[in-house]
C-alpha cells in the first residue's frame, strides 16, 4: 500500500529547512518527516544521503529539529537561547565524523563516514545552524509573520524585508485571504 507524504520544503539554508520539516506550529502541524525512512529521503535530498534511518535517530533528528527551532526563534527575537537547545545542537555537532570536500566544479559537498552514518548528517545540519544563529553569514534569522506557521528562516533578501518562510504557501496564503477580504468589504459597501 503506497502512503502520501507531504512534501518537503526545501529551501537554500540547510538548519532552517530541517525545521521546516514540521510546519503550520501553530496551527495544524504537518509532520514532514513521520516515519525514519521519510528522514533518509529528506537527507537524500538535501546531498546528505543515508541508506537507512532508526526510530532512535528519527527521534534524536526531531530534537535536533526542535532544539533549532528553539535556537533560532530566541536569536530572530534576539532574546536569550535556550540553554536545553544549545545543548542538543552543541551534542548533535560534536557527534558527527563529516567532512567538508570540495567538488572539481567548486562546490563543497559534505562526506559521511559511511553510507549509513544519521549522526554525521545530524551534525552538519547542527553545524550549519551554529554558523547562522551565531551570525557567521550574511542575513538574518526572522519568523514567519503567518499567524499559524511562524516558521524561523533565514532572510538574505536584500534589506532583509521577508516576511514569510515560503512565498508559494505561507505568503500566498496571506495574499489570498486579504484578497477575499477586500473583495467582501466591495460587497458590503456597494
């Protein structure tokens, strides 16, 4: 029997697209990766390919995911980090055996320890979240301005004026319902 699974978001900022596999937080949540084998896939597509994947590594991948979500809002808010989040993003990092290389064409690509390795694919993505939280790259973190998502992403649009983690959904979302309304206040007012 074939499952339907959501479709991911996938974006060009590696942690804030693994948060973006649970969406709609304040709304109705759509878990993105519910299963360990839907994790391998996310992996895969984001050039981290694993074979297979654990319910104990798609646990730990969740608090990962969450630990970020946590990080990153508290940097996007600029309040304090979450000491409990720090920790978990800190411990996925130091787990992990990926190296960096670099492809004939000048591209860095990340090499796992072995086919398998879910906690080398962790820790890049913890990496990848340290380096933007901490401020290393050029942008910054914001939240979703839809009321239901308030996804963390993360804005190199120039001035840095995103509002939504995703134009095509979150933004569309907020065009449309401002569309119907203007065209409910017509109808009133005619």
């Amino acid at each position: 029997m074939h499952v339907e699974f959501p479709e991911f978001r996938l974006g060009s900022v590696l942690a804030t697209s693994f948060t973006a596999t649970l969406t709609e937080r304040h709304g109705n949540a759509v878990e993105r990766i519910p299963t360990p084998r839907r994790l391998a896939d996310w992996l895969t597509a984001n050039d981290l390919a694993v074979e297979t994947c654990t319910a104990t590594e798609l646990g730990l991948a969740r608090d990962l995911r969450e630990s970020i979500h946590a990080a990153a809002t508290a940097a996007a808010l600029q309040q304090a980090l979450p000491a409990s989040a720090v920790l978990v993003v800190n411990d996925c990092s130091a787990r992990g055996r990926a190296t960096a290389a670099l492809t004939p064409e000048g591209n860095r690509v990340w090499e796992l320890s072995s086919l398998g390795c879910v906690s080398d694919a962790l820790s890049v993505i913890a990496a990848d979240a340290i380096s933007i939280i901490a401020g290393e790259r050029d942008g910054k973190l914001a939240i979703c301005a839809s009321e239901s998502c308030q996804a963390v992403f993360f804005d190199i649009s120039r001035g840095s004026t995103r509002r939504w983690c995703d134009m095509n959904t979150c933004g569309n979302r907020q065009k449309k319902a401002r569309f119907r309304a203007n065209q409910r206040d017509k109808l009133l007012h005619v």
